[in-house]
C-alpha cells in the first residue's frame, strides 16, 4: 500500500512538470505574440486551485484529472470577440505565429529535457564501470571475443567510464542492427579491440533484454546460493525451503551463485524443478514449479526467494561520474538528440513489426518507473523526467489530429493551398484522432494491467 502511495505521488510530481512545461510553452509563445490568454491550466475537470493575475485576468488553475492541461486562447471559434480586441485574438493570426504557438509545447518538451539531463550531468553519480560478467557461449558477445572481468573502455572510438554511457552506445546499435568495434581492457591492464556484429541479431527486439540479445551480462558481485527471505505462500515455501539453505543443483546442473538460480528459475515457469539443497549436515532434493508471472510482457518464472547475503561491490568496480557546468551543456544537447533519434526509430519499428506493442507503457507502469527512479535519487529521477519529457514532445508532434501535430499538419496544408481547412475537414480529423488516440491509450492501459497481474 505504502508502495502504491509513493508511485503516485511520484507519478503525479513528473506528469505535472511535464504537462507544466509543455503547456507552458505554447502560454509564453503566445503572450510574447500578443496574443490573448484566457486559461492556463493543468489537468482538466473540476479546478481544485484558481487563481486570477494580470491585466488580461488571465486564470491559472489546478484541476482534478493530471492526465493532460491547456491553454485556453481568445478565440472566435470559442464564441463572440470584441472588435478591439480581435486583433489578439488567436484565429486572427498570420499562420507563422499560430505555428509558432501550437510549435512551442513539443519545443518546450525538449528544452526541458536538455536542462534536465545538464542538472543530472552537474550532480554526479557513483556508478559501475562496464565490466562484463559472464558471457554466454556460442553468442554474438562470445564470437566477438568478449571475456568475463574485462572493462568496456570505448565503443566505436567513444569513451565509456559508466555503463549508462556505455548503454548509450549499445541500444541505438542493437536498434539499427549494425556492427561496431569495442575497446575492452583485461584484468591485467592490456587493451584489445573487438568487433560486435549487432547486424546478426534475429527476430523481435526486445529494449528490456538488451543484453540477452547481445549474449552477456554486466558484472555483479558473486553472490552465494544461499536462500533469505522466502515470501510467504510462494512456490519455495510450498517445497519447504527455508533461511540458510544451500542451493548445489538444479536438475542435475550446479549452481555456483544466486543469479544461476534465478536465471535458470525465471526461463522455466510452470516447469517442475528438482532442487538439490544443504541444510546443516544434511542433503536433499526438493521439487518446486515456478509461478508463471508476466514481466514486461514476457512469462517468467519465479519461486519467491531472495539471497541471504546481496554481496559487496569493491571499490575499484563503482566511479563519480560528472561534468562540469559549461561541459554538460553539450553532452545534455547531445544526450537529448540521440534519445529523440532513438525514441522515433523505435516508434518506427513498432509500427513496422520490429519491436513488439508490449513495449508501450500508459499511467499505470510509467507511475512505477516513476517511483523507482525517485526512490533512487534525484539523478535517477530527472533522467527518468528527460525521457519521458522527450516521449511526450514527440507524441505531441505525430500528424494526429487533436494533437499539436495535428494542428499543425492543418497550418502545412493552409500554406500550401492558401487557404484554411475546412471546418468539416477539421471536424472529421479530430474523430480520427479520438478514435487513433483512444485505442493507443487503450493499448497502453492493457500492457499495464498485464504487466500490473504478472507482477
């Protein structure tokens, strides 16, 4: 419950930012215009805070439903305009500034993502240097040589001190399946370059297995097989596992550390599992059937335990990684350009087929990502912020009608033909952007049930 509350909270915090600066955006583009603004609002529904400022006693309010906002301009579509002030009006503007206007949300969005990812980049972090752990064989990752223990120095002639750099530089190339070089340095200090061939990456690409696709894992502390915590009712209980069991084997196969178990567990849902644990002096062979739960949009299995000792990080594996003000600035623009090119690929290939519609996330998971990231901190959270920032100014621009693109994909065809659209043209749009709107949304609310049960 506890749980529920704080991604809520956390939910409502990001999606209002959001939805502020965005709406923001057309509200400041507007008045520089001189055009008229009557209502400035987050949310929609019933106000819960108004406030009334300025000459133009323009409304600033609150409302009940967070999942949207408006700004509210002196219209005569909206109803009868004075002749002194017609001229502030919004319909009685030349094309340029009412582009200018519908323009500046997904704009604003944008902005708001490079200040967001500068503020991250100024705070630091401690992070993990990309150390790979183990390698699977016969896999992209082992044709290339990759070795367990070996730091990931460069990609592509870019350093990569952090695995967050690091994985900016992996996902955009899995994403276009292409090859690239990899700089790693051994143990011993000796550096080698290595040729990863993303380009032979088969089948639906999946962003949350990023490095099952690839064949390695990023190094984790070795933690024993040993059984903590078993939740109550789970699988483990069922069997009888208990606190300090030892975990030799599974189906005959040996288990050398925690996440053998896990791996091994979270592949076979619904599948009987012969166990081979040490208790004191004593050993036994327990059978457990993983639970099928939904992760994501993938059945995994899992038994319902967690390791008695979570193991320790050295601190030669974890760096501060920052930069300095004036230095994050283009990193923030750069960072920002390449999550939008990624996020329109992406959006791209999930239209062709490439990437599967289990990956679109509504309120529901983006309120859980939401509260994870901000439970880890505020770096993590304004990198979650940055992202979802950049989602949302590049929905905002689809050529759906309702939506800032649609609008000005309306302006597009008035410059051509020099003359507007239509009323009922517009009017017939914006039912097939309701409609459009309405089974994404409807889409998105279904992944999040989905993985909402599985979990």
């Amino acid at each position: 419950m506890l749980d529920f509350i704080y991604f809520t909270l956390a939910f409502l915090v990001a999606i209002s930012v959001l939805i502020a600066v965005h709406e923001f955006g057309h509200f400041w583009v507007a008045k520089k215009l001189g055009v008229k603004v009557l209502r400035y609002s987050i949310g929609f529904g019933r106000p819960i805070l108004r406030v009334v400022r300025g000459k133009d006693r323009t409304e600033y309010m609150i409302s009940a439903l967070p999942l949207g906002g408006y700004v509210q301009m002196l219209d005569e579509k909206d109803g009868p305009v004075k002749d002194e002030e017609k001229h502030r009006a919004f319909n009685h503007q030349p094309i340029w500034r009412r582009f200018a206007i519908v323009a500046a949300g997904p704009a604003f969005n944008f902005l708001f993502a490079i200040l967001a990812f500068w503020l991250m980049f100024i705070i630091g972090t401690n992070a993990l240097k990309p150390v790979i752990g183990d390698v699977a064989e016969n896999s992209i990752a082992a044709k290339a040589d990759f070795r367990s223990e070996h730091e990931i120095v460069a990609i592509n002639s870019t350093p990569t001190p952090v695995w967050e750099v690091a994985m900016n530089q992996l996902l955009p190339a899995v994403v276009d399946r292409e090859s690239i070089s990899v700089t790693l340095r051994s143990p011993a200090g000796s550096e080698s370059q290595h040729q990863l061939a993303l380009d032979q990456i088969q089948g639906e690409l999946d962003p949350d297995n990023l490095f099952e696709l690839i064949g390695f894992k990023p190094w984790r502390p070795r933690v024993e097989p040993r059984v903590g915590q078993v939740l109550e009712g789970s699988p483990a209980e069922l069997a009888g596992l208990q606190e300090g069991d030892r975990i030799l084997a599974i189906d005959g196969r040996q288990i050398n550390q925690f996440t053998d178990m896990s791996e091994y567990v979270r592949q076979r849902p619904g599948v009987e599992l012969a166990f081979k644990i040490s208790r004191g002096d004593a050993i036994r062979t327990v059978v457990i059937t993983p639970r099928r739960i939904e992760n994501d949009g993938r059945e995994i299995g899992q038994i319902g335990i967690g390791p008695l000792d979570p193991g320790t990080i050295p601190d030669g594996m974890v760096v501060y990684y920052d930069h300095s003000v004036l230095g994050a600035i283009p990193k923030a623009v750069a960072q920002t350009g390449s999550m939008t090119v990624l996020t329109l690929k992406m959006l791209g290939k999930l239209f062709t087929g490439e990437v599967s519609v289990k990956n679109l996330s509504g309120p529901i998971n983006i309120a859980k990502h939401a509260g994870l990231s901000a439970s880890a901190g505020l770096n993590r959270f304004l990198n979650f912020l940055a992202i979802v920032s950049i989602s949302l100014g590049i929905l905002n621009l689809l050529p759906i009608p309702i939506l800032d693109g649609g609008h000005l994909m309306f302006y597009v065809v008035e410059m051509v033909k020099g003359s507007p659209v239509s009323e009922e043209t517009e009017m017939t749009g914006r039912m097939i952007g309701i409609f459009l709107l309405m089974m994404l949304m409807g889409l998105a609310f279904y992944n999040d049930i989905m993985r909402l049960a599985g979990n």
